[in-house]
C-alpha cells in the first residue's frame, strides 16, 4: 500500500489506522516522502513508534526509481487530517487506486473532490471503519480492484481538466507532473 507522507501530514489517528490495517492482514507500505526534500526529517523516528512493515522512498534520491516504486504499489491511501493533493494525481495518472478519508477540513475534501470528479465516489469513505472495508476490499476483492483499475484507464484528462474551474493552474501542474511520469515509463519499455 502506498502512502504519500511527510511529518506534517502524520497523525496519530492515521497511523493507528495503519497498525490495525496491519493487523488484519500482512502489509508492506511505501511510504513516499514527496518533493519536500527536508520533510522526512524525524520521520523514521515516527515510524519506529508504530508497529508496521515499512519503507521510506525519498523523490530526491531518484526521480525514476521513485516513481517506479510509485507503480509497484496495489493502491493508495491518502493520508488524514490533512490530505495529499499532487499524491493523488501521480496515483490516478499511474492507474493506481486512491482512497480518500474525507473529513470537514479543506485539506481532505480537495482530495475527495478530484477523486468523485475523476468518477470515483466508491473510493471516497466519511469514517475510519469505512476506509478499513475499503482497503480491505481493495486487497482482498480481485474483481472489485480489476474494475477499479480499468475504470482508471478510461479517464479522458484533458476532458476532467476542462471540467474544473481552477483548470488553467491545475493544466500547468499536470502537465509537468505528466512529462515528467511519462518520461520515466518510456524509460522503462
């Protein structure tokens, strides 16, 4: 499972979500610290208070085995209180599912709006026993993942960029975002 963190966005909450995940099945997660390049300070001293299989992947090491790591994963979780934002495009632009934990805070619900406008509500729960089934079903559910992943593929970008009213920054940022994927998988064929 991957996870795009960095100190500010752990939570105690979350990571005690993570441990009893954990428990209910065997699982690695990659925890992918970002561009923040001074973000992951302190963290393996954080993740040593958990009792979870784990590896830290650092985007400033290397670019490509990053995001190789990236598409090495079954899905995401996006990490709460506070969401990701550019974790959830890379994991849609890879085909990867994200799962979102929508809350009251602005943080999360940009998250949870990109996944329901991509057309995935069914990856957007509301409480944490919600988020459990879904991982659960994510893991556990080959026909469920399957539809999911070829429902991914089927995304129309430049229609979903079209669609949204903050579209001319978001186009930029994806575009880089894109490039720089696609420079890296062309690598790899």
């Amino acid at each position: 499972i991957g996870l795009s963190v960095h100190i500010p966005k752990l939570s105690i909450d979350f990571m005690k979500f993570l441990e009893k995940l954990s428990k209910s099945k065997n699982i690695k997660y990659n925890f992918f610290t970002g561009t923040k390049k001074d973000a992951h300070i302190g963290l393996e001293d954080i993740m040593d208070n958990y009792n979870l299989n784990y590896e830290l992947l650092y985007w400033f090491e290397n670019f490509d085995d990053y995001i190789n790591a990236k598409q090495d994963v079954r899905f995401y979780i996006d990490s709460y209180y506070y969401g990701g934002y550019t974790s959830v495009f890379e994991g849609m632009l890879l085909g990867i599912p994200v799962v979102v934990f929508e809350r009251d805070h602005v943080a999360n619900r940009q998250a949870a709006y990109i996944v329901k406008k991509l057309g995935f509500p069914e990856l957007v729960v509301n409480t944490e026993e919600e988020l459990f089934n879904l991982c659960l079903k994510l893991m556990n559910d080959n026909e469920f993942y399957i539809e999911t992943l070829l429902k991914l593929r089927e995304i129309d970008w430049d229609e979903f960029i079209s669609s949204i009213p903050f579209k001319d920054s978001l186009h930029k940022s994806l575009q880089k975002l894109e490039d720089e994927i696609d420079g890296v998988v062309k690598n790899i064929i």
